[in-house]
C-alpha cells in the first residue's frame, strides 16, 4: 500500500502528521450545503479559498480594494457584492504611504451608505496594516501567518502580488499562490484577496472573448486562472471625463445575481471615478459605452513616431492630436497618460536640452 500522502510522523494521539489526509464521510457528503463557512455572498467565497481583483496599473485598483474590503467590513455590498456578514479583514499593501490611506478612507467613508453604526463597524473590523516593503517568500510567509495568528481575521487582502516575485512572475507567480498562500489560508480557514496586474497590453482585441477567457488576462501562467475561486477584473473603457471601467466577474459569476438594466443575469457592470470623491461610483451601460465611443485613446498611436525614430515633445503631440482628430490639449494629455500608464503603448524617456532641462519625448512602444 503506498503511504504517498504522509510524512511517517504521529502525534500524541497516534495520528499521522501534516501531511496525513483522510476521506470525507459520505455522510456528511450527502448534507445540503450550509453558509457556515461562506464569506462573500452565495458560498462565492469561503474560508481557506482566494480571490484575486486585477487590471491595468493606475486604473484604481486600490480604491476598488479599499472600498470593498470597507463594506464588507461594515457588512454591507462593496462594488455590488455583498459578505455574508460583517467581516474582520486585515490589509497588507506596500504601495501607498499613511497619508495616502488617510485620503482614502476618510473620502470612503463619507459617502452616504456609511452610516456612523457602518463605520464604527468599518473601525473595529478593518485592520489597515503599516505599509510593509516587498520580498522574498519566506516574507510573505512570515507576515500572512503573523497577521492570521496574531489577528484572526477572516480575510486577508494583499496589494499587489507582484511585490513577492523575485524575478520571473510568470514562473514565479503560481508558485507563490499554490505553495505559499494556499497552505496559510487552509491551516487558519480564512479567506485571501489578492490584488494583481495585467501584463504589458499589445493591443490584443478582446472583443469576441468568451465568458471564461477574461480570467486569463491577468499577469502569469495558466495557474493564475486556476487558483483563486473568485475573480474580478477592472477594465478601463474610457478616461474623459472620468475614468470609466468595466468592472467583470470573470470566474464564478453565477454565485453573484447581478442583472443588468433589463433585469437579465450578468456578469458585468460599468464604474466610473466619482467626480467629487474617491470613490468609484455606478455607471450606465450607455453612459459608458458613449464615453468608450467618443475616448478610443490608442487612435493616438497613429500621430506618434515609431520606435525606430526619436519621439516629439508633448506640445507637437497635441498640435498633431488637434490637426488629425480635432481633440483638444485635455483630450491628448488624457490620452498619452492612458498609452503611457495604463496600456504600455507610449515610450516616454527624457533628454536634456542645451540649457540642462529636461525634456519629455513620446514614441510608439511597437511599429
């Protein structure tokens, strides 16, 4: 008989070691389900599963983590999804510095949904760790069991993922997920939010993608679809003149009821930055599919010099903008920033003019 499955080990009661697995009761099996375990709406998540919400960098990642982890916190819907109660989770992020999150949660928490019960709930179950730098595995291991240890939350949310790849993502990335992540989540029965990145666009269309292939868009291998049990991409329609975003539940959409306008079952909404606040707010199928019409920012490729040639400064890229497409300076800034920042497009470098200043150039990335 093979003993693949142990370590040889037993304990004190006769029983094998860590790595000992023994069958389900059927039982037990033959039991209908039951929520104890549930986190987000509909058993969408449980305890010792992942989820991971990823898109473009600077798309409001960030604010989207912060917003939903707030409500869920205060047990109420974030982004539309709802916990199946008020959840105790704890932040990790190296991103953005204290005064970053004081600008963050305080303009979250005025918006009227938080009540002053909401965010004495929001206070005593959202624990926003310090900003932690990035690192190895071991570090990422060390920190996720002394945060599950020491403060027993239900969930952890971790911005971003890419901080712990070492080298390779696409070779590292899964690793990480299935061999450092997985096994803390199973040994505390608590919940994991990633926050992750889409890799460098090339312009791919993904126009006739299916329903099940937008969970490989994110940045790594295969195992990155595989893994999480939820998934939900922010994708950018649109930046003028707000920031507007399909925001799509791209694997397990059928546990979260959404309908779309005409009442129908669907997998994706539109969001939008709130003009006043940081916030993302609701945004209309048709108001976000006229800003997409009128935005179409890559057509700016088009007056661009390929990368073989030397780029040209921003005010000729606003004369070419305005001669070609009769877009005002606003417009072509807004665009540059989305094919610099946001789908990898634009090459932007400096060089010093004869008076040592710097000088921004812009270039296509690709012919």
């Amino acid at each position: 008989m093979r003993d693949d499955w142990s370590d040889g080990t037993t304990g004190d009661d006769g029983k094998q070691g860590s790595n000992a697995v023994r069958p389900m009761a059927w039982d037990d099996l033959m039991k209908p389900p039951n929520n104890k375990n549930s986190l987000l709406e509909n058993r969408a998540l449980e305890r010792g599963q992942a989820m991971l919400v990823f898109g473009p960098s600077g798309i409001g990642k960030t604010i989207g983590q912060l917003q939903m982890c707030s409500s869920w916190a205060a047990g109420i819907a974030g982004l539309h999804i709802a916990p199946d109660h008020p959840l105790k989770i704890a932040i990790l992020q190296t991103e953005d510095s204290q005064d970053d999150m004081r600008e963050y949660c305080s303009s979250i928490l005025s918006q009227p949904c938080f009540t002053p019960e909401r965010i004495a709930l929001v206070k005593q179950n959202l624990l926003i760790m310090e900003p932690i730098p990035g690192g190895s595995l071991k570090h990422l291991e060390s920190l996720l069991n002394h945060v599950a240890v020491e403060f027993k939350p239900d969930l952890i949310s971790l911005n971003p993922l890419l901080a712990f790849c070492a080298a390779d993502y696409t070779r590292e990335l899964g690793a990480i997920l299935y061999q450092v992540i997985d096994p803390i989540i199973k040994t505390h029965q608590i919940g994991f939010q990633g926050v992750h990145h889409t890799p460098k666009t090339i312009r791919k269309d993904t126009s006739n993608l299916s329903a099940f292939d937008y969970q490989y868009l994110a940045a790594g291998d295969a195992r990155i679809a595989n893994w999480p049990r939820l998934s939900l991409q922010i994708d950018p329609v649109a930046a003028s003149p707000v920031l507007t975003a399909c925001f799509r539940i791209t694997k397990r959409w059928q546990r979260i009821r959404w309908l779309n306008e005409r009442g129908e079952p669907t997998r994706e909404r539109f969001i939008k930055h709130s003009a006043s606040t940081i916030w993302w707010d609701d945004a209309f199928a048709d108001e976000a599919e006229e800003a997409r019409a009128s935005e179409q920012p890559m057509k700016i490729l088009e007056i661009l010099p390929p990368p073989s040639e030397p780029g040209i400064i921003r005010d000729e890229v606003r004369i070419r903008v305005k001669n070609k497409f009769n877009a005002g300076r606003d417009k072509a800034d807004a665009w540059l920033n989305i094919g610099v920042h946001h789908t990898k497009m634009i090459d932007r470098y400096e060089e010093s003019t004869a008076n040592n200043r710097k000088m921004a150039l812009f270039r296509r990335i690709y012919e």
